[in-house]
C-alpha cells in the first residue's frame, strides 16, 4: 500500500493509472476508520481495479464552534485498518496542501444542502462539495462511494455530479450499525457508556418509524411524532430536526410512500451531534 500526501504526485499517479486502463475507486473519508467505513472501501475494491481511500479531516465543513479540534485523528491505525483491507493508496494531504494560503474558491449546491443538516450547519455541505470536487480532480475515480448514514450528503454529492457533469458515479453504501443498533460514526468516541445508552434511542425511534410504516401509517405527522416523542423520553437527548424526507431531492414528505422516503434524525446527546436515517 502506498501513502501520498502531496497533491501533484497523487494526481499524475492517477492519471498515469487512467491511461493504464485501470477502474479507480475512490472512498473519501476524515479518518478514524471503523467497520462503516471498511465496508465502503469493500465495495470499492469489488467495482475498482484501484482503490484510493482519502484521510482528510476537512476544515472547510466545520462551523467555528465545532469539533474540527477535538475530531479523532489516529492515522498510524487507520494505515493498518487500509492495508489489511487491500487498500492500494491512502491519500492524506495536509491542510495546506489541500488550501494553500490565498485558497478562495468554493462549490456550493443551492437546493438540496439548504435543509435538515444545512439549517443548522449553513456552511458545512459547501465545505463538503468543495473538498469532494478537490478529491475527485486529484484522484480522478472511475466510481466514489459514500455511506447511506450520510443520506443529505449522498444526495448532495450526487446532484454536484450530475449538474457539474462530473466522470464519476456515486455509490452509496448502506448504513453499518454496531450489534445494539448504533450507527458506526467516528463521534461516536466522544461517548460514555451511559451516552452511548442514551445515543440508542436514536436508532430505536427510527426503528419504530419503520414498523409503523411496515403496518401501514402513512401520515408524516405521526410518524414524526412519535419518533420526537420517544427521543424526549431521554433527558441527554435533545433533537436538532426529525424530519421525513424523499431520500433522492431531499423535500419533505406530505404522505409516505414506502421505498421513496426517509426518516431523518439529528441530536445531541449532551455534547455530540449525531445523525441517522432509514428507508420507510
Ligand atoms: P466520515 O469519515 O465520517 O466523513 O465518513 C466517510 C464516509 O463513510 C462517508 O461517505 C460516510 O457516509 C460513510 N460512513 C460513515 N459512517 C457510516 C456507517 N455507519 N455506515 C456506512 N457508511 C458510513
């Protein structure tokens, strides 16, 4: 496996791949790898003759009072993780070699970053998009997979590609969860053991979404309802937005159709902000 961090070397590698014929797979990622991300980097390997896993903590989609300092960086293991998974490049530039001094220029998708996570992090997609097109012009992939957990991003990441006719397909791998239902996140470090308790209300009110759809409610007041309702049961829960959405154009729903829409949730839980979704 081979490690680069500046940007002209592992974009002429890439293009020397290209023009050698071979399929690269991008995974981007900030790091912290755990099981989400190495069943992204499965997927890669299975589509790619090539897989790139980026490690960038990117400062770009942070808000000034969020936890750009405090996000775990533990690079010597995620080189492990990489390499006993056959990854074949990990690219980890530096934040100057990503925005050199003077760096001015941003992508910004208008529509679908305006709500859910936008509302209450209004630069952080814009931040997204600008290091996504940055890594997809540096590493040139055939195909970039992200993670469903991320639904917004998905969405948002798919529309960049398609409105800037990027040569890219998005894949989107489904959300990995650890055996008591949690969402596998890299925050999910900044949790004690009772937040952790506290965090699974998360998943549990996500899950009775589902059944109530799976038994045919189909109003979204309802559904939203009770998912707040059992999240306010749990004192170190406090909801940033429960919303159901078309998981593609990210509008909210009126009516559910199942296989169409989603269920959104993010909270805190004291001190970390989570986020999780399902299919309906
Ligand atoms: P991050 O390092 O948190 O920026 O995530 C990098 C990629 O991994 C993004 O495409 C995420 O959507 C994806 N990802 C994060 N957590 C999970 C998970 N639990 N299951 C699947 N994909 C995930």
């Amino acid at each position: 496996m081979r490690t680069i961090q500046s940007v002209n070397e592992m974009q002429s590698h890439a293009i020397g791949l290209r023009s050698g014929g071979q399929l690269i797979g991008l995974v981007p990622t900030m790091g912290s790898l755990h099981a989400g991300h190495l069943a992204l980097i499965d997927i890669a390997k299975e589509e790619a003759d090539k897989v790139i896993v980026s490690i960038f903590v990117n400062p770009a989609q942070f808000g000034p009072s969020e936890d750009y300092e405090q996000y775990p960086r533990v690079l010597e293991e995620d080189l492990e993780k990489c390499r006993e998974r056959g990854v074949d490049i990990v690219f980890n530039p530096s934040v100057v070699e990503m925005y050199p001094q003077g760096y001015s220029t941003f992508v910004k998708e208008e529509h679908l970053s305006a709500g859910l996570c936008g509302v209450s992090r209004p630069h952080h997609f814009r931040g997204v998009t600008t290091v996504c097109l940055k890594l997809f012009n540096i590493t040139r992939p055939d195909i970039a997979v992200f993670g469903q957990k991320d639904a917004q991003q998905c969405a948002v990441i798919k529309k960049m590609v398609t409105d800037l006719n990027l040569p890219t397909s998005v894949l989107v791998g489904p959300t990995l969860r650890d055996a008591d239902g949690l969402a596998t996140s890299s925050r999910n470090a900044y949790m004690s053991d009772v937040q952790r308790q506290e965090a699974l209300s998360i998943p549990k009110a996500l899950q009775i979404a589902q059944d109530m759809v799976q038994q045919g409610t189909r109003s979204v007041d309802r559904i939203v309802a009770e998912i707040t309702h059992h999240l306010s049961l749990h004192r170190r829960v406090r909801v940033i937005y429960a919303q159901v959405v078309d998981k593609e154009t990210m509008e909210p729903a009126r009516e559910i159709e199942p296989g169409r829409h989603i269920a959104c949730v993010a909270a805190w839980v004291d001190q970390t902000r989570l986020i999780d979704n399902v299919e309906l």
